[in-house]
C-alpha cells in the first residue's frame, strides 16, 4: 500500500483517481485543485506521499511548476504525470520525470502507470 497525493484542478478526476487507487489497495492522504494549494499542502505533510500525481494544466501554479518546486525540495520523490497536454512531455522528462500518461487513459492503464510509478 502506498501513500499517494492527487493534484488536478477537475474534481471529478480527482475522485475517479481516488476510487481507482483506492481498489488498488492504495491511500489517497491529500488532493488539490491547483499548483499552489499542492504545495502548500506537500510541505505540510509529516510524511511525503509515496507518489505524486499532477495534472499540467491548472490555475494559478501548472504541474511543471508544481514538480520543479516538490523536486527542489525533495529530489527523490516519484511523479507521475497525467496530463491532456502532451507537449510538457519534454519538459517534464528534462525534470527527470518518466513517468508520464497523456488523459483520456483508461483504467488498466492508470493501474499499471501508477504500479510503474511506484517501482
């Protein structure tokens, strides 16, 4: 079982993310709607999460913005991107970030991202 954080600025994502993670065995300990709220929230944690998933696009701070600053703060921690934006793949992968699923995915495919991501 691992401890995983959900960013996504679509509630419905979120709790579709939830229910998925949550079927795997998995704990969802915090979830945010925006880059800013995400770090806010990442630095308040006793104990990081296990996994980090971040959408790109969201209001006032994107993913890559979001993932930059989590990895300033702790270079180790796994990510794992799920954006419709497929052109921060780049950018992301530059980060250091391999793990990376471009949205609309289906469920197996989250599953096994997100089994990927954890390894």
């Amino acid at each position: 079982m691992a401890d995983i954080m959900i960013v996504d600025d679509e509630p419905t994502i979120q709790q579709l993310m939830a229910i998925i993670l949550e079927d795997m065995g998995h704990r969802v300990i915090a979830q945010s709607l925006n880059g800013e709220m995400a770090l806010q929230t990442y630095l308040g944690l006793q104990t990081g999460p296990d996994l980090l998933i971040i959408d790109h696009r969201m209001p006032i701070m994107s993913g890559t913005e979001l993932a930059k600053a989590v990895l300033e703060n702790n270079p180790v921690q796994k990510i794992l991107f799920l954006t419709a934006d497929e052109s921060v793949k780049e950018t992301v992968n530059g980060l250091g970030i391999t793990n990376f699923l471009e949205k609309p995915a289906d469920i197996n495919t989250i599953r096994e991202a997100v089994t990927r991501a954890l390894s």
